[in-house]
C-alpha cells in the first residue's frame, strides 16, 4: 500500500480500480487548488458525482454553505421586490448566491406561490436600500400615483412612502409630484412651491421644504439676522385658522410670517405677503402687508 498522502492523515496514494485510474493524491491535490468538485471532475475527466463521492470518502469535503436565517428573512422580504423588477441577478450578487439557488429558496419558503400572504409586507423598517431603489424605480416608470400604484402592488401607503421618504427624500417628493395627473391641484401646489423655493434661493435664502404639508409652512427660509415662515397659497387666500396658526408660530420664535401667492394681473409674478396681526374672522380686509425678501 501507497504512504498516506502528505497534510491529509489516512488518506492513501494507492489506485482504487474502481475509481476510472485516478489516484487519491491526484483527486486531493486538484481539490485542494479548485476548491471545487466541478471543476476537479473538469479538470480530471470524471463525472462531477463520481468526484463528489470520493471527496466526501476521502474526509476532504468542504462543509456545507449554510443559508443562514438571517438570509432567509432577507429573501423573504426582497425577493418578490426584485423578481418583480426582473433584478434577481443584482439580489443574488448583493447576497452572494447563485439566481437558481435563491429561486429554490424561495420556493421552499412558498414565495413563489401567488395564493401565499406576503410576509414582507410587514418588515419595511428591516428593508435595504438597494431593495427601496428597486421600488422607487418601478413607481418612477410606471407613471402612477402612488395610491395607485400601493392599490396594485399590494403595498400599503403609508408603509411605501415612510421607506421611500427614508432612503430617497427629495427624490421621493419629486416622483410624487411628476406622478400626479396633470389635473390634480397637488400637482400645481407643488409646482408652485418649488417655484417659490427657487425664488428665494436665488435670493440667497437658504431653504426648507415641508414635506406633504405634515406642518402648517410650507417653507423655511433662512438668511442672516431673517427667519421666513412660508405659506404658498396661489390665490392669496388663507382662512383664520391657517393664518392665525403660521402668525402665532412665527411670533413665538421670532420669525416673519409670510403667504406668497401668484398674481394675476401681473402675468403670474409671485407676490409676497407680511402677516402683520392675527385675523379676528370678520370680513375685513386681510392685515398684510407687502413684503420684499431680496431686500431683507
């Protein structure tokens, strides 16, 4: 008998007439450099199962890549995001696995079954970014707004916009805002307030945005020694509530209480106003007063 093989204890050099004329040492070296029973079996002219079976009598198999549970949360949650997108490629290189290997996974956790509950739904706040990119990208192509697309896609509002708003705030707005039919009065609200916003940045104002009017402004405007509380109303029109709420803001932090609006008369200029007191909801004219940023 042939002396055990040099680094693997036990193993023997010796031909085994039952293995095609390839010896121990040949098997073991060659796996050893591929680290791969394909490849050994390639380079070795034997069947990949054959190699296989004499690796794991040798004692020198790799162990097992276990999917992890970690991995396995992970699929359920983003699998159906990307198979969706027809990005599973991009999933399985993020994730290090082979695209048949996830299917088969997947398959296993009744993924793939169109009658299962998705379980993902519910885990937003575990989902990465590149899986947030994936949906932002389907809601940008696709032209819908979002209640629209959400009612589709099974998504729940609040759930998709909280994500989007987390990974991709500014694009998320402007996707919302681009997404909206062209009739929709979000969509000119919107227009107009970046309109605004752009007005005072050339102004030299540095500024805040509210998003989907969660607050009563709709901009903060910032420049040395001038705090701006922005309302943007098109038609100048603001009821006692709303104009008394932006002026007693304004008044407890020592900011000017603004509401632009877009003139009529002058071929749609932006107009500024002052908020000077609060309203008492008689029919009194508005006490505003004109306003300049650009000189403050």
């Amino acid at each position: 008998m042939s002396p055990a093989v040099k680094g693997w204890p036990g193993l023997v050099g010796a031909q085994n007439p039952q293995w095609s004329g390839v010896s121990d040492e040949r098997i073991v070296e060659s796996y050893r450099r591929t680290g791969s029973v394909h490849k050994t079996a390639a380079e070795l002219g034997l069947n990949h199962a054959s190699v296989h079976e004499r690796v794991v009598r040798l004692g020198i198999a790799k162990s097992i890549n276990v999917f992890t549970d970690a991995e396995r949360e992970r699929l359920q949650r983003e699998y159906l995001i990307f198979r969706g997108a027809g990005r599973l490629g991009d999933l399985s290189r993020e994730m290090g696995r082979t695209v048949p290997f996830l299917c088969r996974q997947a398959r296993e956790l009744g993924l793939t079954d169109q009658r299962a509950a998705k379980a993902w739904k519910g885990t937003w706040k575990y989902m990465t970014e590149s899986a947030a990119r994936v949906l932002l990208t389907r809601f940008q192509r696709q032209r819908k707004s979002a209640s629209v697309f959400c009612k589709r896609a099974g998504f729940e509002m609040g759930s998709f916009g909280s994500t989007m708003r987390r990974f991709f705030p500014d694009e998320w707005d402007l996707a919302v805002e681009t997404n909206q039919p062209k009739q929709s009065l979000y969509r000119f609200g919107r227009a107009f307030e970046y309109r605004v916003r752009d007005a005072l940045r050339g102004f030299g104002y540095f500024v805040l945005r509210s998003p989907q009017s969660k607050s009563p402004l709709d901009l903060i405007a910032i420049k040395r020694g001038v705090v701006l509380f922005v309302q943007c109303k098109r038609h100048g029109v603001l009821n006692p509530g709303e104009w008394n709420q932006i002026f007693d803001l304004a008044q407890s932090v020592g900011a000017i209480p603004i509401m632009v609006e877009i003139s009529e008369q002058h071929r749609g200029e932006i107009l500024y106003w002052r908020l000077l007191e609060r309203k008492d909801g008689t029919k009194k004219a508005q006490p505003r007063g004109a306003y300049l940023p650009e000189h403050a």
